[in-house]
C-alpha cells in the first residue's frame, strides 16, 4: 500500500508522505517548454500523452509520494460546452453559459468531450514511476465551480455585481455541476484514480449564513458518493473559517488546510488525517527558513496522521531546488 493510503487506511503517524498542490506544471522549465509549445491550455488539457508526461514530470525529479493529474477544474465547464479560456497574465475566461442547453447534457457528450483526461488517468497509473504511489484525480467544489461559471472569470477582484440575484439559476447550474461532478469522479476513478481531492478555492468568499446551501450541502452529496465508490476523498476548503465544523459536517477521509489557520488549533480540534499548510511563499526564500518551516509542521503532526503538502498551490517562480530540499527535509525527519 502507499505510504499516503497507510496514513488515510491505518492512521498511521511514523510516515511522512508528500506531495504538493500544483506540482505538475506552473514551476518546472521542463513543463514551460511543452506549454510554450501549446499555447491553448484545454487543448494540453486533453493531449493524453503530453498529459501524462506533464504529470509524471515531478515524479522524475523528486521522491513524492503521489501523482496528480494535469488537467484543471475548469475542464467541467468545459464538457459542459461552456466556453473556456486562459489568458496570459489574465487567468480564465468563460463565455455565456447557456442553461437550456447544459440542462439537457447527457453523460455520454461530456464523457466523450473530457475523454483524454481519463485516457491521461490510466497511462500515469499504469507507468512504473507512480508504483507504491497514489495516483490522484481530482474535481472543482460545486461552490468554486459555480463562481466560475457565474461570475466568467477569477473572483481575484470579487464577484460580479447581483452574483446571488437569480436564485431559481443558481440552484438549477448547482444540481447540473453536481450530477457532471459525480460522472467525472466516477470516470476518474474508472481509469485509475485512487484518491479523489476536492479543490475549493473560493470557500472564503461566503458568509456563514451561507455555508450550508453552497459548501456544505452539495460537497456532503459529493463525499457520499465519493465514499461509496470506496476511495478516500480529501476536501480543501480553502479559506473558510471553521475547519472543526467543516470537518464534523463533510467528514471526508482528510482534510486539507490552507496556510492561514493555525495548525496547534487543527491538532487539537480535528480528528481526522490532515494534509497541508506550509505556506507556498516559504519557499520562495531561504533554506534556512524553509527548514524550519517544514519541520514546524512536521513536529506538530508528529502524533497526527499526516501528509505534508503546502497550504495552497506552489508558486510559479519557485525554484526547483528548493522543492528538492523540501522533500528531503521532510523524508528525512
Ligand atoms: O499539479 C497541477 O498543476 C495539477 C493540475 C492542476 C490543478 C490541480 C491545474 C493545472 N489546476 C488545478 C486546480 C485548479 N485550477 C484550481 C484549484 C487549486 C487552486 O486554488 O489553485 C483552480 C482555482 C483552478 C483554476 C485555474 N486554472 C486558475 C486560477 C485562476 C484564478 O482564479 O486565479 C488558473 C490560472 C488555471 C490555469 C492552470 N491550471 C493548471 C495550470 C498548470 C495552469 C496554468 C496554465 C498556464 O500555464 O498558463
């Protein structure tokens, strides 16, 4: 069994697996050459090969302990035929999203549209570097992915004025997103995902008193369905402010934290494995530090089932060698 499995399946707190959020592309020069190259990221979203190799790039040069997928959570739009876009020094932009026709999308379209995402699954699983590893698929929450598709680009700047307006529309996109989410998971795990994380990015932006209708709600349907497939799920509720009651809510396998909670808090309060937390920038500066860092999250944990990652996705002009030092650090403490 993989060591991230041992610490989900056992609970056991003597291993120190790794891997980082976002750690296929964005940082090596090796994956800045093949996207030079591929200038329309959906269309390298869905090369199966070049896919794979993206994934596995990380793999050839550190000992991490998972691979996850190259493909990005706006694919789900995407299948749905909603048009996406990545601008340079822009981010994504969507187009008009037309709910007569998604609501009549059937699962066969968007499989058939998303496809190679599922091809690229089963080469990685299939490739000797990801043996004794996990191979991680991975979904957008029904919250961030209904930002997306609402607001048409990054929420960066804040969602668009009367986001809320048309309540009959969003419960209406938020039950399609949910029912595509549970194919895409489905397919995911058909071609050799063995854990699934749910990437929610925008969980900071709601007030409390919305929590139960856009995050808790959809993402328990999600977590249910996840579990009875019999893969554990890691949720990463980014930014919201109660992990404890997150966690009683949702209950998934494990919980990922962002860089703003204080992990002594986690500790104590939360019961289930946890991954994540380091700070991304930390690694942007000295190896002292970083050192230091790791090793504060490390003796925390050390009692706690626990994965090391970071506390949201790892910067794009971060240094590859201190990625490298990074993993060392954290093997061998
Ligand atoms: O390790 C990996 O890189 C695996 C693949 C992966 C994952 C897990 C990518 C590739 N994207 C994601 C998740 C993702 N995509 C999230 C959740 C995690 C997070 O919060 O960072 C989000 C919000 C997106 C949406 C997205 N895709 C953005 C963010 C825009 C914003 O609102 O600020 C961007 C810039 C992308 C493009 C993208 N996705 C992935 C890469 C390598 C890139 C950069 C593409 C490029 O080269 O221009």
């Amino acid at each position: 069994m993989s060591d991230i499995k041992e610490v989900i399946n056992n609970k056991r707190t003597d291993l120190n697996p790794i891997w980082i959020m976002r750690q296929a592309g964005r940082y090596l020069p090796e994956f800045r050459k093949i996207r030079e190259k591929n200038t329309n990221f959906i269309k390298l979203c869905l090369n199966s090969n070049l896919s794979a190799e993206i994934t596995l790039q990380p793999l050839k040069r550190f000992d991490l302990d998972a691979a996850i997928i190259f493909s990005d959570i706006l694919i789900l739009p995407y299948g749905l035929n909603q048009k996406v876009e990545f601008l340079k020094n822009v981010g994504p932009i969507l187009g008009d999203l037309n709910i007569n026709q998604m609501s009549e999308f059937t699962e066969n379209v968007f499989t058939e549209r998303v496809n190679p995402v599922y091809k690229a699954i089963d080469l990685v699983q299939n490739n000797k570097l990801t043996e004794n590893k996990s191979t991680i698929g991975f979904v957008g929450a029904p919250w961030t992915l209904l930002v997306y598709m609402l607001n048409k680009k990054s929420p960066k700047q804040g969602l668009k004025k009367n986001f809320f307006e048309d309540n009959v529309l969003i419960t209406e996109i938020l039950k399609i997103i949910e029912k595509f989410l549970k194919i895409h998971i489905k397919n995911q795990v058909d071609s050799g995902a063995e854990i699934i994380q749910i990437f929610d990015s925008w969980a900071g932006l709601l007030e409390d008193k919305d929590l139960d209708t856009y995050i808790y709600n959809p993402t328990l349907s999600l977590v249910k369905y996840i579990k009875r497939l019999n893969v554990p799920v890691i949720c990463f509720p980014r930014g919201i402010k109660d992990y404890k009651k997150y966690c009683e809510i949702i209950n998934p396998d494990v919980i990922c934290i962002d860089y703003e909670v204080d992990p002594n808090q986690i500790v104590k309060n939360v019961k289930i494995p946890v991954q994540g937390g380091m700070k991304p920038q930390i690694l942007l500066a000295d190896k002292e530090n970083l050192k230091k860092e790791a090793k504060r999250y490390l003796d925390i944990f050390k009692d706690h089932p626990y994965i090391f990652n970071l506390g949201h996705g790892i910067l794009p002009e971060t240094d590859p060698s201190m990625m490298e030092y990074l993993v060392k650090i954290v093997k061998d403490y």
